[in-house]
C-alpha cells in the first residue's frame, strides 16, 4: 500500500456518501459547462466589435419579429453617412424535420455580402447567388452535416412563411457555400427577390436592415434620425448599433445571460453547503482516527495537507467528469443540427475556456471546503483528538 | 541516567478560567527492559502520565527524558517523527482504521519509513505473526473478536521495532480469555524481545505480569512490590 492507495481506501469507505457527493458535483460542473458557455455565447457581441461597430440595424419598434416596408432600404439610402444598407428576414426554416431547425434568412445578395464582408464567398459562388432565381448559400459546415452538392435542389420548410399554393415547403437550389467569421455561425442564406414574390404575405416587407455607415462616430446620430424619420408612420422602427441590437434581440427571450448566472450561482451556493455539511461531518467522524495517526507519528501538516488534498480531489475529479461530458453534449447538441434557432452553439474557444475555468472552480471549491478540515487537522492535538 | 527519567514533572490542564492539576512534583525512573503496571482510580492522570512518556503531551513544568532524548523542548514535527521510531502505542479500543486489512493496519506505521513496498507488507506480516495472526491478515477489523483486534494493535505497535510500547489499558475492553491472552504476548514481547513497556490497568491480575507496579494518586507516586499485589 502506498500513501495514495491510503487515501484512495479511505474516500472509498463510505462508498455511499462518496459516491453522492461526487454524483451532486458531476452534475453541477456538467450544467456549469454547458448553460456557462451558452451564456457566454449570449453575453459576447456576436459580431467582431470592430466591424459591428460600423453597422446599424433597423427593426420594427415594438416587436423585432414585425416586418417593416422594403422601401425604407432605398430610403435609408438616401441618407448623409450611409453607405450601403441590406436586409434580412426571418424565415424560422427546416430541412425535412421541424426538429432539423435551420437558421434561415432570404437576404438581397448583391448587398449582403458588402455588409458583411466577415461572410467570406468566392466571386463565382457569389454571382451565382445572384443571378439564380431560387438561389440559396450556406456555410460549409451546414452543407456537409447534411450531406447537400452544389446544384441540388433542397426543399427547406418555413414555421413562418407559406408560398401561395399554401405550401410551407418551399425548394431551393445550393448554388455555392460561404465560409462564416465564427464556427458555429449556421445561417442558410436565400434569394430574397424569390421569397419576396412567392410568399403568401405579398411583397414589399422585410424584417430588418443592416445598415453600413462611414464613421462609426456618427452611429446614435443616423440611428435618431432613421427613428425620427418613421415616427409618425405605420411602421415606426427602432435603430440600435449591432451589438446592442444583438442585446436587444435576445433580451426578448428573457435575460439570459443573466438567468444563467442566477441558476449557477444558486447550483454553486447549494453545492457548497451540501459538499461543506457532508466533509465537515465526515471529518468529525475522523478526528479520532486522525489522532491515532497523529500518535504513530504522522505528520501534523502531512495529515492537514492530506485532508485538503482529500477534499480537492473529491470536487476536482467529478468536475473532470462533467466537464468532459458536458463538453461531449455541446459538441452533439452542435452536430445534431437541433441546434434550435435562437440557441447559438458556443464555439469550441469558449466552450474550452468555460471547461478550464470549470475545474479551476472545482480546484477553489475544494480548498474551499476542505480548509478548516485541514487546519483543524494540523492544530488539534492528539490528547484533543482522542478524547473526541 | 535512566532509560526513562522523569523529573519534577507538573501537568496543569486549562479548563477556561480553571486551572485542573493533574499530576504535581511527580518523579519517576525505569531502566531499560522494565515492564511497569501503573494502577490508581479512574481521573488521577494515568494517561497524562502515559502521554507524557509517549511523546504525545508536553509537561507544563519539569524535565521527561526518554531513551536519551529530551522531550520537553522538542517541537510538534520533532515529537512525531521521535514517536515514530522510538514508541508502539495500544490503546483500551485498539484504534484500528476500520477501511484496512488487519495487515495494512500493521503496515501504517511503516509508511513513515524508506522502506519498499515489498518489505513493507513482508515486515507487517512478521508482525502479525509474532501475535499469532498471520491467518487473519485480509480480514477487516469488523471482521475480528476484541481480543484479536487488540492483537492486530500490538502488531501495528511493535511493526517499526520500537524500543518501548506505552498501553493505556490494553485489556480493560476484553474478556478474561482474550485478556490473559495479551497479557501473556505483552510479558513475551517484554522477556524475548526487550521491549521496555510501561502499561496503565485497573486490573491487580494484570498487574501481576509486570516487574514494577506504581499507583497514581491524586497527582503522586506510590511504589508497591508485586510480591505484595498477589499475596
Ligand atoms: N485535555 C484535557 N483537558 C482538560 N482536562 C483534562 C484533559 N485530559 C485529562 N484531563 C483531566 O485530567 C485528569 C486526569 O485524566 P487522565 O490522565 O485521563 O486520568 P486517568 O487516565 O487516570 O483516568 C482528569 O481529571 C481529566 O478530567
Ligand atoms: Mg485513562
């Protein structure tokens, strides 16, 4: 027997309790993992800064899922400091199952591709975009998952939008792929001209504008006017720079990013009182024991630093555990394509970043929790002890 | 001087504001090879007494020497390691870690020593053998009589040779069989093997095997003969 195989029988006694404690945490790190890097996902901008801050997106003003007029783009045009202004709708669409949600958006592509130039194409794919009529260009990522060939036709279903037959399933041909600025950025792009004349709705709407300005300084005075502009009209709208709009967007599904600090904090307090009650009783059950080892000659600071690195090692290797594993859910939940529309899949840099930051929390709580163990441990004396 | 000499020793207990006197002025003296049986009523400070000879307690006043080393300003770190080499402790409830074998129990103590693994188990499986448990060396303490576990005690107490065993009333949980049974195997270890023991008891038949029986009363020191114990 070694000093580790010392300690790893001792944890091993009460295979019960030990097997719980490691259970509550593997669950804990396992949600950790995953709404943590989700929430990270929705707190950071969605856009590089530096681009996003020269672009402005214009929604309807009460609700971002209300269409606003198509004109509005020539009109914002028209305006000192707008460069180019685009727009996009949202489409809700599907391949074949409602549960293979697609983040789907027909898009003016001349324009698009301006806007955005983060949204690498090549100038072949492009000008196919462009001139195909029921055109569609999807991120690389996108076409392999489901196994798509540039030219096939692809039927893509709307939640949203019917055609005028009535028929919800709408087809479209891949003409090309793009390659998006961020991994796990999914959207399936279509030619707006098409959706706009075939659509049970009728023409002439779009569900918002991303507008490019030439100065980044001059962002809240074109958003003021664009809303002043509007104000008196049927379709007011509201202007915010990129990121914020992004904000605002998400801000409609209920705080997210700060429900899931809420619902972590709550997990970790709990988890510190459950790992702290359970330790600090398991180590009273120990204080005789700990004196009779005291008398063989252990160590006063041997046996404190045994203890701490006891309770270390209980929080940090289920944390491993359901790091690993909700790491594992992520990487499915991103490769099943069910990753719903409104839930970005965090790229593998954050996810990584929240799994480090993960078992440096587990590293804390244990020594957290396993601190006044260990000094107990190292001050007590064994006449203390044994009369405990 | 002696093999243990203790010197003017006073021990005080701080219980809050009270101060708790527990052995005064005490001086004592064994050679090398002794066994002493310590009696007296239940609180006049037999464990303190033991403690303070084991290396586990410091007195608040006097001098105690045991084998050489002088215990009294040693540190915490010092103390452990001394205890470690020189002092096989058994306890009345044995004290055995419930979660090992009999022969990992024996094996503690030599953790603290270089040796290999190999000669680790090799050394505590002669320990056991010298109780006479070698057969029983997987089975767990709840798996053993009172007597054997108080066997396995004296094997975990003896494993790293030291030259003294301090027993704090190593028969006072047993019955009258297994008691004589580890009075008998403490009398061997003392004879053939030349353990110097020094052992707390209630029990005037216990005492019997002893060379030197002491009695503790309130603090002092009073010297009977065996001779006088058993007529
Ligand atoms: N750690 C301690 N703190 C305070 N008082 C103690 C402590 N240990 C022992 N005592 C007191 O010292 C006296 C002697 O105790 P002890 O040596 O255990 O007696 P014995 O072993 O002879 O029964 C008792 O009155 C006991 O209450
Ligand atoms: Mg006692």
């Amino acid at each position: 027997m070694t000093s580790v195989g010392f300690v790893w029988k001792n944890l091993y006694r009460k295979k019960t309790r030990t097997f719980l404690t490691f259970f509550c945490l593997f669950i804990a790190f396992l949600l950790y993992v995953a709404l943590g890097s989700i929430a990270v996902v929705f707190s950071i901008d969605t856009v590089s800064g530096e681009l996003g801050a020269n672009r402005l997106q214009t929604s309807a003003k009460y609700s971002m899922i209300d269409d606003i007029p198509k004109r509005y783009v020539d009109e914002i045009s028209q305006l000192d400091g707008v460069e180019l202004v685009t727009h996009m709708s949202w489409f809700g669409g599907y391949y074949q199952e409602p549960s293979n949600m697609l983040v789907t958006f027909p898009v003016n592509p001349s324009t698009f591709f301006r806007v955005y130039p983060e949204y690498e194409i090549s100038d072949e794919y492009l000008s196919a975009f462009i001139e195909t009529r029921r055109g569609m260009v999807a991120p690389i990522a996108v076409v392999e998952q489901y196994q798509w060939k540039v030219g096939d036709i692809v039927p893509i279903g709307s939640q949203i939008y019917a055609q005028k037959d009535g028929n919800y399933t709408w087809e479209f041909e891949l003409v090309g792929y793009y390659t998006p600025d961020q991994e796990g950025q999914t959207a399936v792009l279509l030619q707006y001209d098409y959706f706009d004349e075939a659509n049970a709705f009728g023409p002439g709407s779009v569900g918002w504008l991303a507008i490019q300005i030439t100065d980044s300084q001059l962002g809240p005075e074109i958003a003021q006017k664009i809303d002043s502009m509007y104000i008196n009209s049927s379709d007011p709208v509201r202007t915010a720079t990129e990121s914020e709009a992004n904000r605002q967007f998400l801000a409609q599904y209920g705080n997210i990013t700060l429900m899931m600090s809420g619902i972590l904090l709550a997990v970790f307090f709990t988890i510190l009182l459950v790992c702290g009650n359970t330790m600090a009783q398991a180590f009273r059950e120990r204080i005789a024991e700990l004196g009779v080892l005291k008398t063989i000659g252990f160590n006063d600071y041997g046996l404190g630093l045994w203890i701490l690195s006891e309770a270390v090692v209980l929080s940090v290797l289920p944390a491993i555990f359901g790091v690993v594993i909700g790491m594992g859910l992520l990487v499915a939940v991103g490769s099943s394509g069910a990753a719903a529309m409104f839930l970005p899949t965090p790229p593998m840099s954050v996810v990584l970043s929240t799994a480090v930051s993960s078992i440096a929390l587990a590293g804390a709580l244990g020594v957290l929790v396993g601190a006044i163990p260990a000094l107990t441990t190292t001050r007590m004396s064994i006449v203390e002890a044994m009369h405990a | 001087m002696a093999f243990i000499e203790l010197t003017n020793v006073v021990k005080n207990y701080e219980k809050g504001s009270e101060v708790v006197h527990v052995l005064q002025d005490l001086n004592l003296s064994l050679h090398e090879g002794d066994f002493l049986a310590l009696m007296g009523p239940s609180g006049s400070g037999k464990s303190t007494l033991l403690n303070l000879i084991g290396g586990i307690d410091q007195p608040t006043a006097g001098s105690v020497v045991v084998d050489g080393a002088n215990l009294d300003n040693m540190s915490g770190s010092q103390l452990a390691k001394w205890r470690s080499a020189t002092i096989g402790f058994v306890f009345q409830f044995y004290n055995l870690l419930p979660f090992l074998t009999a022969e990992r129990n024996v094996e503690l103590p030599l953790l603290l020593t270089n040796l290999r693994g190999s000669q680790r188990k090799e050394n505590a499986l002669t320990a056991l053998r010298t109780v006479s448990l070698e057969d029983r060396a997987k089975h767990k303490p709840g798996e053993l009589s009172g007597g054997q576990q108080q066997r396995v005690a004296i094997a975990r107490a003896i494993v790293a040779d030291p030259k003294v065993l301090v027993c704090d009333e190593p028969t006072g949980d047993l019955d009258r069989q297994s008691a004589q049974e580890i009075l008998a195997l403490l009398e061997t270890l003392n004879e053939q093997f030349g353990k110097t023991i020094i052992m707390v008891t209630h029990d005037p038949l216990a005492a019997e095997h002893a060379k030197t029986v002491l009695h503790l009363d309130k603090g002092v020191l009073v010297e009977s003969e065996q001779a006088e114990v058993s007529a």
